[in-house]
C-alpha cells in the first residue's frame, strides 16, 4: 500500500488559509478608506499627497482587525504615527544625502525598528510601517515637501480611524453604539468557561483550556483601550469591566476542576453560559443553577456565580487585573536576546534591500521613472516573523506579487484613467480585510492597489519591474535568514520561553506565599497565561521554519507543555488553599514532579533561566 509523504511544515503553512465569515463592516471602510481620498486628491488637484494618503489609509486597512473600536485606535494610530515618523525622516534624507549614507542611515532605522517589533504586535506594526514609509519618503520623488507629506500620511489612515469609530457595527445595541466588541469578548469568556467545564474529565479539557485563556486575552485587550467617551458611557463601561473581572474566578475555578479531571455535572455548565447570555444582551443574569459543593473546586465555582450575579447587578468595577509595563521592562524585550537578534536581521535586511535599490535606480535599470521603494519595502514585509516561517513567507510574497502585477497589467490595458484606476483603488481597499487571511492574497491585492496608486500619480506601468524588484527582495531575506547571527539562534523563541517561566513562576511564588490578595493573584495568573500563549505561537512559527532554522528550537515546545501544566496546577493549589488553608499532598507531589521535570527538559533543551521556588510541606 502506497503512502502519501507528508507535506513540510513550511510548504503546509504556505497552503494554509485562515476562515471565517466575512468581515462586512471592515470591507466598508475598506472601500471608503484609500479609494475616495484618491478622488478628492485628484479633483482638488493635489494627486500626490492623494497618493501617500491612500497608501497609509491602505497600511491602516491591513491593521484593522477584529476586534473593538478602542483597541483598533491604539493597533491602528500608534503604527501610523510611526509611519508618519518615517515618511517625514525618509523624505529629508533622500532629498540631502547620497547613496551611501542613506543605505547606513537606513541600516540603523532597521536596527531600531526591528528591536522594537519584539516588544509586542502593535509595536511591531509600527515598526513596519515606520520602515515602509521610510522607503516610500526617500524613494518617491513628490513635489511636497517632507512635513506635508507626514501630515497627509497621518490623515490617510486618521480617516480609517473615523470611519472605525463613526461607523455603526452589525449587531451593535443601539442604544450603547460604542460597545461594539467589548460585549462579545466578555461574553465569550463566559462561553468558554461552559466549554472547558463540559470537557473537565475528557481528552478536550486541555484545548478547551488553551481556548479559554485567549477569549481571555481577546477580552482584556478590548477593555483596555483608550476610552471613547469617557462621561456618556462611564456607567455602561464599569460595568462590562465588573462583567470581565466577575469572570476570573469562574476561569480559575473551572481551571482547578479540569486539573482535577473528575467530570462535574452538565448543570456546572449552566450558570456561566446565562451569565454569557446577560452579558451579550445586557439583561439581568435571572435565577442561576443550584449549587453543589461537594469538593473545593466545586465550591469555589459556586461562590465565583453568586460573586458573579452580584457584580452583574451592582455594576461597578474597573479593575481589568492587567499592569502596564515598564519603559525598563520594554526596554529589555526589545534590546534583549530575541530583539537584538531580530533587530540585527531587519537590518541587515533593510540596508542591503536600499542598497540594492539604489544601485539600479543610479544604473538606470529602472529606466524612465525614479520610484525606487519596492524593493525595500518588500524586504520589510517578508522579514517580518508576525506573517508566518520565512520560506512561506517568501513563497507567498513571488506568488501573491506575481499575481498581482498580472492582474493590474490587465486591468491597465482597459481601465479609463483616472477614474477607472480610482475605482480599482476602492475595491482593492475593500479587498484587504478578506485578504489578510492569506498572506498571498494580501500581497495581490495589495500590488494591484499600489500600482494602481502610483500610476494615478503618474508614473508608467510597471507590473514587469516590480516583480523583478520582489524576487531580488526575496532572494535578499533568504540569504539574511539563514546567515549565521552573534548569539544563540532562535533568540525569540527564547526570550519568550524565559518570559513565560517568569511569570509561572511568579504566580507560583504569589500563590503559595499564603497571600490573601486575590486581584494580585488573578493579574499574576494572567500574565502567565498570556505568556505562555505567545511562547506557544512564537514555537509553531519556528517549528514551521526550514530544518536549519527549526532546530534552533527544538525542544520548546517540551518546556512549554510543562510550564502549562505548572500554571495549571498553581490555579488548583490556589483554589485548594482556598478552601483548607494548607496544600494537599497530591498538590505538592505534584508541582515538585513539574519543577524536577522543567528543570531536565531545560538540561536536555539548554533553555535556562527559569527559576524555581521553594516549595512547602503538604499541611
């Protein structure tokens, strides 16, 4: 019997689509984000700025992901402010300095933005865009000048903000408009307690588990914005957080019951989801299931309900048990092991794609026209890590471009101009959204835009030049992937793991301190949880690498599963001591078998760092 060899994980993650319904209020603003800043540019005969303003909208689109309205202005503004930084230093620098001092000039922007995308999502998206921008300043000769250019930069995706929190949302409460996702997170938090205590006592108890930390992450991430308006909505709004924080309890306790692993009955499941049924239509939670408290974990779930129907009906609350980090502690994670290694390959990356363009924009290759960005821009997004493993990266960024510039040739040959181009402007932008689940698709669409952007404003078609352009691009991050850097390789992998087992083991040391103080004890609880699932993202993506990348990581995903099940036993021992003020001897044989454990696999794997705590006597 013949069997079909498995297919690579890099080619498997290259092949892989993202589903889901379609986004029809983010493909709106699509549609009216970069197309209609185009046309007013043009009938008020500023086509140029027009241009740069459709490109940011265009940035901005890519970042507007699910989620709530304030979250989208911090994932959505703060990249775009980055990327006005970088138009207006980009535009100053090609227009007064030569090749070579722009090429080391440029080098060092990539080192520092690099650097800083290891601190988080929302940093690394502006580190991208401060780049891209870059590029673009330096490599799009416009007849404006650096600060206006900024300026239109910052209202191009200013505009996408607007429409992002002007605009109504489909299944929004009328009369509380703002609350367009924080609702469904907090709610889907209380969902996700019910799934995981339907699954205690099953083999889906540990998916179930991981699923209820990022609904949990989902929903602290929409809470925790900026607020919108900050008076009309205050009471609206302590309420939802008293919702949220009313769910940490149930989390824990729901927790404790699938360490256990004994199934609970099927009406353990039924207080959580009427209070997710409350929270998503904003009533009142009505009579909750009878409680049964034959064992700590079942106890702790019924006081964590009546808990919670007195949060739900008092409604006070604004304590989201997150804490903001430190300009030290972001500072370590981006100069640590994991950014200075990154930083240093979105360096070299950068400069040598600048150089590269700028040898054959001196050399004429380009021939009429002087826009010289793509290739750098390019290389910035397929150096990125936060797009998948380098090689579907790669393979997805030639395919998609490919694509794209065929498709725009095309389209140039019958469009009228401008108008015909404008409208292939507004329909790409309303593209984007359902683009992004497949970097492929993103890129098409995205070369169709661009190019359809700076034909508007002027410049001849250029399909067969800019797929040259991107598959030096991928050539270059190829070879800068795979060069040998200062250091341990894998350095992301690892700051994360050692994030992780630091805040296990603060929750550790918290919980068996004996310390009453549960806010602290939930805010701890969190940060490991959130910790360990960006360890775990940050391990699939290296597991998805060529071999001579994966290797570098071998091992982690060891050391995560371990760190988890630590957690995860710490939930239990704090609901135990709890209830009986002293651990049970399964708790503390079972944690000291975890440290022994943590500390072979950090032997066998050399991940060191983690520091273990004193554990005490069984009482």
């Amino acid at each position: 019997m013949s069997r079909t060899a498995p297919v690579p994980p890099w080619l498997a993650h290259a092949l892989r689509t993202q589903r889901g319904p379609v986004p029809w209020s983010a493909v709106t603003r699509g549609a009216l984000s970069a197309g209609p800043l185009l046309l007013a540019a043009v009938l008020l005969d500023r086509t140029s700025l027009g241009v740069v303003a459709a490109i940011a909208a265009m940035l901005a689109g890519i970042n507007d992901r699910p989620g709530s309205r304030r979250a989208s202005v911090r994932r959505i503004g703060v990249p775009a402010l980055a990327g006005a930084g970088g138009m207006l230093v980009g535009t100053y620098a090609g227009e007064h300095v030569g090749a070579v001092v722009l090429t080391l000039l440029f080098t060092g922007i990539g080192l520092i933005a690099g650097a800083i995308s290891a601190v988080g999502p929302v940093a690394s998206g502006a580190g991208t865009q401060l780049l891209v921008a870059s590029a673009i300043g330096a490599g799009m000769p416009l007849p404006e000048e650096g600060w206006q250019r900024a300026l239109a930069f910052l209202a191009g995706a200013g505009w996408l903000v607007a429409l992002r929190l002007v605009l109504p949302t489909p299944g929004a409460i009328a009369d509380d408009f703002r609350f367009d996702g924080e609702r469904a997170a907090v709610a889907a938090v209380y969902d996700a307690v019910a799934e995981l205590l339907d699954a205690v006592g099953t083999d889906e108890a540990i998916a179930r588990r991981a699923a209820l930390t990022a609904a949990l992450d989902h929903a602290q991430d929409a809470l925790a914005g900026p607020r919108l308006r900050r008076y009309a909505s205050s009471s609206s709004e302590r309420r939802l957080h008293a919702q949220y924080a009313a769910a940490l309890p149930l989390a824990e306790a729901a927790t404790a019951l699938a360490w256990g692993g004994e199934a609970v009955a099927g009406r353990a499941s039924e207080g959580p989801r009427r209070l997710a049924t409350a929270v998503r239509e904003s009533t009142h939670t009505g009579p909750l299931p009878a409680p049964h408290r034959s064992a700590p974990a079942l106890r702790a779930l019924d006081d964590a309900l009546l808990h919670a129907a007195e949060a739900f009906d008092r409604g006070k609350g604004t304590d989201l048990h997150t804490r903001r980090r430190s300009v030290r502690g972001l500072f370590k994670v981006a100069f640590g092991a994991g950014g200075r290694e990154y930083g240093l390959r979105v360096a070299l990356c950068f400069g040598a794609a600048v150089a590269a363009a700028q040898a054959l924009h001196h050399a004429r290759w380009y021939g009429q026209h002087e826009h010289w960005y793509w290739l750098p821009a390019t290389a910035v997004f397929l150096v990125k890590p936060d797009l998948g493993p380098l090689v579907s990266r790669v393979l997805c960024r030639a395919a998609g471009t490919v694509l794209g510039a065929l498709l725009f040739a095309g389209f140039a040959l019958v469009l009228p101009r401008p108008e015909g181009l404008i409208a292939l402007v507004a329909v790409s932008g309303a593209l984007i959204p359902v683009a992004t689940r497949h970097f492929a698709a993103q890129t098409a669409v995205v070369t169709v835009l661009v190019l359809a952007l700076v034909m508007v404003g002027g410049e001849p078609q250029a399909s067969a030049g800019r797929i040259g352009e991107t598959l030096l691009a991928c050539a270059i991050v190829l070879v800068v992937g795979h060069l040998p850097m200062p250091g341990q390789r894998g350095g992301t992998v690892r700051a994360r793991l050692t994030r992780a087992g630091s805040a296990a083991h603060a929750y550790l040391d918290h919980v068996l301190s004996g310390s009453d103080d549960r806010a602290a004890r939930w805010t701890l609880r969190r940060e490991a949880y959130r910790a360990l699932a960006e360890a775990r993202t940050a391990i699939a993506l290296s597991a998805a690498e060529l071999p001579s990348l994966a290797r570098h990581s071998a091992g982690a995903d060891q050391v995560v599963a371990t760190l988890e099940r630590l957690v995860d036993t710490t939930t239990a021992c704090a609901v135990h001591l709890d209830d009986s003020g002293h651990l049970s001897a399964r708790h503390s044989e079972q944690l000291a078998e975890l440290l022994d454990e943590l500390e072979r696999e950090q032997e066998r794997t050399g991940l060191r760092g983690l520091r273990p705590p004193a554990l005490p006597l069984a009482g």
